[in-house]
C-alpha cells in the first residue's frame, strides 16, 4: 500500500512539473512565430521531394504551394530563425530517419557563420537556438545538435539539462505570461504551409544597403566542416543537394563568398544557384515584392521565386510531378486550400 501512495504522489508531481513546464515555456503563436516552424514538419513528414534547409531566406522567400501548382513538387521547409549550417545538418540528418526526398535545397548564407560564438549576441545565440531546437523531437541527431549549437560561455545558462527540461530555463517566466501561454499551454495552431511563413505587407527597398568590408573573406573550417558533411549525407542517400543564394539584398552577400561557393560546387559536382544574379528573371520587383525593404520577400515575391525555382527542380533535377498521384494531391489540396485561406485573411487585414 505505502509503494502505491508513493507511486501515486510521484506521478502526480511529475504530472504538475510536466504542467508548469507547458505553461512557461514560450509559445511562439502571436509574437516569434518562427519559433514554432521546428515542431511542425512532423505532422508533414513523409512524401517530400524537395527539402529546403536554412534561415528566413528559405522559409519566407519560397511557396511551397507554388511549387505544387505549377509542377506537382512536394516540398517542405525545414528552416528556423538565424539557422546555422550546423542546425541545418543535424535537422537534415533527423529528416532523413522520416523520408529520403529527391533534392535538397540549403541556402548558403549560414556560411558566414562559423562558430555558435560568431552569430551574435549572447542573448541572441540562446533565443535562436532554443527557436530552433526546443521543439525538434529527441533524438541522436538533437543532442548533436544541442552540442554543436551551444557556446563556451554560455554552458552554465545553456546546458544540456536545461534542454531536457525546459522548466529550468524558462521558470522565471511567471510575470511575463499572458493569455495565449493558457490557451496554448497544451496545443499549438500551424503557423506555416509545409514551412512557408507567408509575410504579406509591402515596404519597399529605398537605399542600398552598406556594410563594412571584412578583414578576411574565408569561410571558417567549421562551416567548411558540415558543409561537406552535408554533401556527404546527400550522396550517402542519393540525394541531389543544391546551393543556393536566396535573393535578398541584405546581408550583403560578398562577391569573395560567391566565389568560393561556385569553387565548391563545381569541385563537388554541385549545382549553385546565386538567385540575386536573376532577380530581373524571377521578376522580382523590389517596390512590391517585399516587406522589409528588401531583406525577404513578401507571399508574392515567394510565389515568384518558387515560379522561378521550381522550372529549375522540374527540368534539371528532374523532380517529379505527382498532380496524377490521387492519395498526394488530395493531401496537397488541402494545403491549398489553407495557403489561401491564410492569404486572404493576411489581405484583408492589410486593407
């Protein structure tokens, strides 16, 4: 009798902490929404052809229902906030446990970043991380992650134990709850279309953007390091890995660093795509197709870049067209049918 009043009253202990620990840890539904991208590829694994890997410049600057309408592509975005190249591997490593698509797709900006020391911030670093990582399922892969994401002098703060219960990060977040951490203390709404973060405002690029040339324009070992690693993955399983620069005028992206970018592919059998070199192309207009002056594409110029990209995945990677697969495109309705829903109520909004 005494074991299962122990038993019980354990449980229940466990039961609150597993409840306060819902409670505290953010959100991400109203503010940060980027935040809550990680968790939801896996009501959407299985039967992707295309993966996109890497930061806002894949998650807000391509449509994956585009990419559907007009080639029959099945694609998901598996990007996050300030991904770096080694979040980008450890999340493309855990995708392939779920499916092996045809083509993956990782945006190279992460390349500027070597070290998790070299991304920021301190502050900066843990909030992206935890925007990343939080919400990714236990496996081999997010404890690799974990480890490659956390910086020296931020072990004490971001250990590894603070990952695995959260509550011990976030307990001292009881004067900043709100409504929304009750409401979605046990459930979350899908923020994305299969990782597309639709933006829909319009304020328009003004004046070029300046920044200070650097010292040394090398890419660091350790970005040098998952890149190949990354390639090695991809051939490993057959898959086609294609680079590519989004086009987004800021951060500036170096001519030093399309340089070496088009050294690589080409000494790797890679395809690299510089998408700013075809702006005019894409059709890309820089007074309405973005939302931040530049930085991102808003759901149009999305839609464009996916128009522009897709013919690309289509004709040379030979990406198939599964419009004729009943099972899949039922699926891929339904997903259009909530991208425009979504899209007329970001319009209408904006009236």
């Amino acid at each position: 009798m005494k074991n299962i009043k122990l038993y019980i009253t354990a449980a229940l202990f466990i039961a609150l902490l597993a409840a306060v620990q819902a409670l505290v840890v953010p959100k991400y539904m109203s503010s940060s929404r980027e935040g809550a991208l990680t968790g939801e590829y896996y009501a959407n694994a299985g039967d992707n052809d295309v993966i996109f890997i890497g930061d806002c410049e894949v998650y807000e600057n391509f449509s994956p229902i585009t990419l559907w309408e007009e080639y029959g592509i099945t694609s998901y975005i598996r990007g996050s906030a300030q991904q770096t190249i080694w979040q980008s591997y450890y999340l493309l490593e855990e995708t392939l446990s779920y499916e092996t698509p045809e083509v993956v797709v990782f945006n190279v900006l992460a390349m500027k970043y070597d070290t998790p020391a070299s991304t920021g911030r301190p502050e900066q670093r843990e909030a992206y991380n935890r925007m990343t990582l939080d919400t990714m399922r236990w496996s081999k892969s997010k404890w690799d992650a974990i480890r490659a994401s956390m910086t020296d002098d931020e072990r004490e703060r971001e250990s590894m134990f603070t990952y695995i219960f959260p509550l011990l990060r976030y307990h001292d977040r009881w004067d900043q709850l709100t409504r929304e951490d009750f409401v979605y203390m046990f459930r979350r709404d899908t923020v994305s279309v299969n990782g597309y973060l639709m933006q829909m405002g319009v304020v328009p690029y003004a004046d070029e953007y300046v920044e200070m040339p650097l010292a040394d324009y090398s890419f660091g070992e350790n970005s040098l390091y998952y890149l190949d690693k990354t390639t090695d993955l991809c051939r490993e399983h057959g898959i086609e890995l294609v680079l590519i620069k989004a086009p987004s005028l800021s951060p500036v992206w170096w001519d030093e660093w399309d340089e070496q970018i088009s050294d690589y592919a080409e000494e790797n059998g890679l395809m690299y795509i510089n998408m700013l070199e075809h702006s005019d192309e894409i059709g890309i207009d820089w007074n309405t197709d973005t939302y931040d002056a530049g930085l991102h594409l808003n759901v149009y110029g999305a839609e464009k870049a996916a128009r522009w990209f897709g013919a690309i995945l289509s004709d040379e990677c030979g990406v198939p067209d599964r419009r004729d697969d009943g099972n899949i495109a039922e699926k891929w309705d339904e997903k259009a049918k909530t991208y425009y829903e979504q899209k007329r109520s970001l319009e209408n909004e904006e009236k």
